[in-house]
C-alpha cells in the first residue's frame, strides 16, 4: 500500500510540474486510437526499449500484453527484459539508488501517465505528444536536453537517437512596449535514424501505447456500454408500449 501510496504522489507532483509548464507552448493533438493494435504493438515496443530502462509501469502487468493481439511466445522473445515471469509487472531496469544519484529522485511510474498529465490545453496524450517531441540541446542544463513543453524537465532525450538533435528558432516581438521571444520552428541540427515525419509516427504509437496502458480495458468497457444502452433502449420501447397497452381501457 505504501508503494501505491508514494507512486502516486511522484505522478501528481510530476503532473503539477506539466501544468506549471502549460503556459508555454501550445500543445498538439495526438492521434490515439486505442483500437489500432498495430499502433499499440509498436508503441509497446518502443516503450520497452526505450521508457522501461529508467521508468517502471508498476501497475501493468506484461501478459495484459496478449489484449493488444500479442502471443504469450511473441511477448516472452520480445518484450520481457527485465524479469522473467510473464506474470510479473513492468519493472524498470535501472537501480533505484543510482536513479536517484543521477536525476535526483527516481524516474515515475508511467502507468497512468497518459491520465495524470491532462489540463486546459488537451488531454495528457495531447501533452505527451507535443513533451517527446519538442527536445532540444541545452549544454546549460545537467543532462544536456531542455524541453519546450516541459521547461527544465529533468531527464535526457529518450529518443534522440531517432529525432536527432535540433534547435528551437525565436522571433522577438514587440507588443505593448514589452519585447518577448516567440518561437517559430526548429532547426535540425543532426540527424536521427528517422525522418520528422517517421518519427511522429513512433511518437504517436508510443503515446497511443501509454494511453491504453493507462486502462487496459478501456475497449471492452466501451463495447460492453454500447451493449447495455442498446439493451436499455430495447427495455424502455418495451416499457412503453406495455404501459400504453395496459393503460389502454382506462378512462
């Protein structure tokens, strides 16, 4: 209970920072599609390879993996690096104590990321989205990375070696006698394995993974309400006309 207790309370106070940052840059719409498997299968890849080595998703069991149309043979040669049991949850391959030595404190839980980071400006997937996709060389923070959507976020670039390295353009405007920096775009600076727009792609089945991480059972549930209004509509049409028909002779 403890360890709920304090996994929690590291998302809130890290969804706190995202919202101190959401007076920066607007964010973008991502494209979730919880029912697109290819989508999930992808994203779940890129988590595993490159989330799971700092971030643990504790309340994610990895055979909940088979939802998303994966073989227990396929999830065991592919995506189970840091235990050995199908059964266990996702732990995260770092060592807490050197987590801690080297980012200060240790990396949050990401399993529901997706649902802690919403605010005024989208959803947290809105706010993923726009976050792994807006980095930037900074040789004056510790790690070397800053973020537009999340200034001085303290951890490196994920995927950099995919996006690459690039440098946000500024304009200065003047308005009201006051002048400030506005920014216009990026400027690539070295290039990822991946294209701009490849990469975006991977960026979205990642966030698309972390949103159906966040509540597996999100497309059953869905299903299952079509069904049950369906059924109830059936129930309230059967209801009028047995009123009618009993109420029929009354005067």
């Amino acid at each position: 209970m403890k360890k709920v207790i304090l996994t929690l309370v590291a998302a809130l106070g890290i969804a706190a920072g995202a919202q101190a940052a959401e007076g920066g840059i607007a964010w973008d719409k991502a494209p979730v599609n919880v029912s697109d498997t290819a989508s999930l299968q992808n994203g779940a890849k890129i988590f595993v390879n490159y989330c799971l080595n700092c971030h643990s998703a504790a309340f994610m069991r990895i055979n909940r993996l088979q939802d998303i149309g994966l073989s227990e043979q396929q999830i065991k040669d592919n995506l189970m690096f840091t235990t050995e049991k199908i059964g266990e949850t996702m732990k995260a391959a770092i060592d807490p104590k050197q987590a801690k030595e080297w980012f200060g404190a240790n990396p949050p839980d990401l399993t529901v990321i997706a649902r802690s980071r919403a605010g005024h400006q989208g959803t947290g997937a809105d706010y993923l989205y726009t976050f792994l996709r807006t980095f930037y060389r900074d040789d004056t923070k510790a790690t070397g990375w800053n973020n537009l959507a999340f200034p001085s976020v303290g951890m490196p670039h994920p995927l950099w070696q995919l996006q690459g390295e690039r440098r946000p353009v500024f304009e200065e405007v003047e308005s009201h006698g006051q002048k400030t920096q506005v920014f216009k775009g990026w400027e690539q600076v070295s290039a990822g394995t991946m294209t701009p727009q490849k990469y975006d792609e991977a960026v979205g089945d990642l966030v698309n993974y972390l949103q159906w991480m966040g509540e597996p059972a999100q497309n059953t549930r869905v299903r299952v309400g079509v069904w049950v209004l369906f059924f109830l509509g059936i129930m309230t049409f059967i209801a009028w006309r047995l009123n009618a028909a009993y109420w029929k002779d009354v005067k």
